[in-house]
C-alpha cells in the first residue's frame, strides 16, 4: 500500500511537470507543504488531500517560472483532430509511453493540469472544479480540448 | 463546441457524465455526423492513452537526496523528519519511528499513568495525518513494532514486550486490519487500514476528562462505555473519544463518521460486561505478570 501510495504521488507530480528533475522539486514542495498544512488537515480522502496540494505547488512553480512558453490551442478543432483511421490504428499500436508524456507535456498548463487531474488522479470535473477554483464548464472544456489536443500531437 | 457539432459533451459522454436519455441521443447523432464520429474516436483514444501510463517510480538518487535533507541531524535540517520518517536503517528507522510517536502529539494534559486525561484530540488528527502522508511518500515508513501479520499487542504480551498491557486494540476492527503499531510517551498508537481508508487508535491509561473536551463534541455510549463524539468542522464527526477499562482510547478515520463509530463498537469489550470468573482469571493473569521476572 505505501509504494502504490508513493508512486501515486510521485506519478502526479512526473504527469504535471514532464521531467524528473521538475517531478522531484514538486514532490519536495509538497511534502514541505504537507507538513505545514497538517494543522489545516480533515479526516477524509488522503489522496485527495494530497492531488490538490500537488496541484498547486505546480500551478505555483507554473506561475512563477513560466519556463516554457504557452501555445495557445487553435480554435478549429478539425486542426488538433488530423488523421483518419488509418492513423489511428496505427497510433494505437505504436504509442509508447514516453510519446504519451511527450504529448501531455506539450498541453498549455491548463489543458494539461485538467487532463491529469481527470484521466491520471482520477478527479470528477466537480472536484477539478473545485481543485482549481474554475467553472465546470471550464473544466469540461480543457478536458476534451486537452484530449483532443493529445491527439493532434500523437498523430502529426 | 459549436452548434453544430457536440463537443465537449463527446468527453461527457466517456466519462459517463450523460442522462441516458442524453447519452443515446449524442450516440444516434455520432452515427450521423463524420465530424464528431471522427472527434469522439479521436478523444477516445487520447483518454485511453493517458489512462494506460504506467506509474513513475522515483529515481533511487532522488530518495538518497530526500533522506540527505530528512534526517534530523546537526546540520539543523531534518524539518520533514516528523512527516517522512524514512527507512535507511534499523537505528534511523527506530529513530523515525520515535518521532512519529512523540514529536507531534500531545495525547493527555495529565502525565503517563492513570488519572484525568483530556486527550489532545487536535493533536491526535495531525498524527493521523502526519502517519500516513510518511506513508503515503513510499519512500518509507517507520518500523512497526510488530509485524503486520503478528497478533495484537493485547493477546501476546510476551511477544510484544514493546507493547505492555492493558491496551485494548486487537488485531482488526470489523474490516479494518492493523498495519502497525508505534509506541508513544504515553500509550501505544494504531495505525489499521482498510483498502484506501486509514484509522489512527491512540491508547493511553487512565479516565477520561470529558470537560476538557473542545465544545464542538457530543456525548454518546459506545458498547456500555461514556463516548464522546468531535462534530467540529475539522473532524466531522470522525474523530471518537472513550474509557475502557482505564484505558483512555482515541479513534481518528478517514472513511466516515459512521465508519469510525463502527469500528469502536467491534473494540474488546471492557471488563465490566465479562463474566466474573473471566475477570478473577483475568486480574490473575495480570498479576502474574507483574511479578515474573520477564514481566
């Protein structure tokens, strides 16, 4: 149970930032913060507790740094959507895991701090929602832009 | 999403968010429409490729450098000691084992042994947390002091000569199973587990002062015994206080305030309900303990 937790957290924190190096200085903040934060903490889902911190010292360092530019996705969604069948069959059957990180590393932030929280954590949109302190319309949004971002970037 | 074409209810759609009524009329519109066919394949798939990452393991330097920064050592720097009580060796274990028992909490206003205690209920949800956010890092966990399959501290006392009687906590509470056992100044803490849950037991001798309780409380009985309840905002209800047999008993979950509840009705129960020839075995057994040159 503790290295499922473990990974959990550390596999959270490798989703958001792309990088081991970045992985590691945001499991260091977190735990920083967990430890500050236990006079604030309620008995309840742990991981929970833990995803929203993680999320936030990453949307923090996001704001703070701004290290990688953002590219801001095209409002045409037939362009993030190329490919046929064809290239569909052939992405299922080639995608490595690393193609798949490549892809959510090269999410704007927000696009891919939803996609995470939803398909990696496990989140509801009502608890992105409330994570992230936007609408759920919102939410809704840069999930399903977000994926179909991924695939515009897994099949070029 | 335009008016012409789904959009973001195709995501609805996967993730189960739709009416049925919703999701069979998006469907029959997919059948019909090339454009969002195409696009609910498309994130299909993306969803699909995210939900099949495996899980990262964290470097095995980047633990080294963790503990580097972890330890309490002279260098001043051991600031997360209490919350990552890392494993890197038997005595650096025992000492993180220590600090996880005794730095935080502050069960009792009164001393070790018998007498009034108001237990720190505060303190004993920090320890909660702090226990399993330790846990939860993966990167290591305190010693227990018993195996996770050895019997509990009450059945085999000569076993578990780090765990003295009278503690009450056996070896699980209805589908919670205990996964360790710390000692502290005062008593012993728990620590049971089932499946994502987590409940903290803190045992310590001696009666409950029930006015030394914060106000957000209730009183209740649990199993015959005087209970109280924290129904403040940080607790909700899941944090239980009661007397057993002069053992003061604290119980902090995670699930649910009913859950926690639950699980301090399957607690032994005290001597007052056993039978009188079991309490005459019983003090016998106690007392023979007492004077035995392993005791």
């Amino acid at each position: 149970m503790a290295r499922e937790h473990g990974r959990f957290l550390y596999t959270v924190a490798y989703r958001l930032t792309g990088n081991d190096a970045d992985a590691q200085d945001l499991v260091q903040e977190v735990l920083l913060r967990v430890r500050r934060g236990l006079e604030t903490y309620r008995p309840g889902s742990l991981e929970g507790w833990l995803s929203r911190i993680t999320t936030n010292a990453f949307l923090d360092e996001v704001r703070r740094r701004r290290r990688r530019p953002t590219v801001a996705l095209p409002d045409d969604p037939d362009r993030v959507l190329a490919g046929g069948d064809d290239a569909e069959a052939a992405l299922a059957a080639t995608t490595l895991p690393d193609d798949i990180q490549d892809a959510i590393r090269a999410l704007p932030e927000d696009f891919r701090v939803a996609v995470v929280l939803c398909d990696v954590v496990g989140l509801s949109y009502e608890e992105i929602a409330g994570h992230l302190g936007i609408p759920i319309g919102t939410v809704r949004s840069r999930i399903h832009r977000g994926r179909a971002a991924l695939r515009g970037v897994l099949v070029p | 999403m335009n008016d012409l074409h789904a959009g973001d209810a195709l995501s609805d759609l996967l993730d189960g968010r739709l009416t049925v009524d919703a999701a069979a009329a998006l469907r029959a519109h997919v059948i019909g429409c090339a454009h969002c066919s195409a696009e609910l394949d498309a994130v299909r798939e993306a969803r699909a490729s995210v939900r099949s990452l495996p899980a990262v393991e964290p470097p095995t330097a980047y633990i080294e450098a963790v503990l580097a920064i972890t330890e309490p050592d002279e260098r001043g720097s051991g600031r997360l000691a209490a919350v990552l009580p890392l494993r890197r060796s038997a005595a650096m274990a025992n000492a993180a084992a220590a600090v996880v028992a005794g730095a935080f909490i502050v069960l009792g206003a009164g001393g070790a042994g018998a007498g009034a205690v108001a237990p720190g209920v505060g303190g004993a949800v920090e320890q909660h947390a702090a226990t399993i956010s330790a846990i939860s890092t993966g990167l290591g966990a305190p010693d227990p002091l018993l195996p996770p399959d050895e019997v509990s501290p009450t059945t085999l006392p000569r076993r578990s000569t780090d765990v003295p009687r009278p503690y009450l906590a056996p070896k699980s509470l209805g589908a919670y199973r205990l996964a360790d056992a710390f000692r502290s100044e005062r008593g012993v803490y728990l620590l049971y587990q089932k499946d994502q849950y987590a409940l903290s037991v803190f045992e310590q001798e001696g009666n409950v002062d029930f006015a030394g309780l914060p106000a957000l409380g209730e009183r209740l009985q649990v199993g015959g015994d005087d209970a109280w309840r924290w129904t403040g905002p940080r607790a909700d209800g899941r944090v239980l206080v009661l007397e057993r047999d002069g053992v003061v008993i604290t119980l902090v979950g995670d699930e649910s305030a009913g859950a926690v509840l639950a699980a301090a009705r399957q607690l032994p129960p005290g001597a007052r309900s056993l039978p009188i020839g079991t309490r005459v075995r019983r003090a016998c057994g106690d007392a023979l303990d007492a004077l035995s040159p392993a005791g």
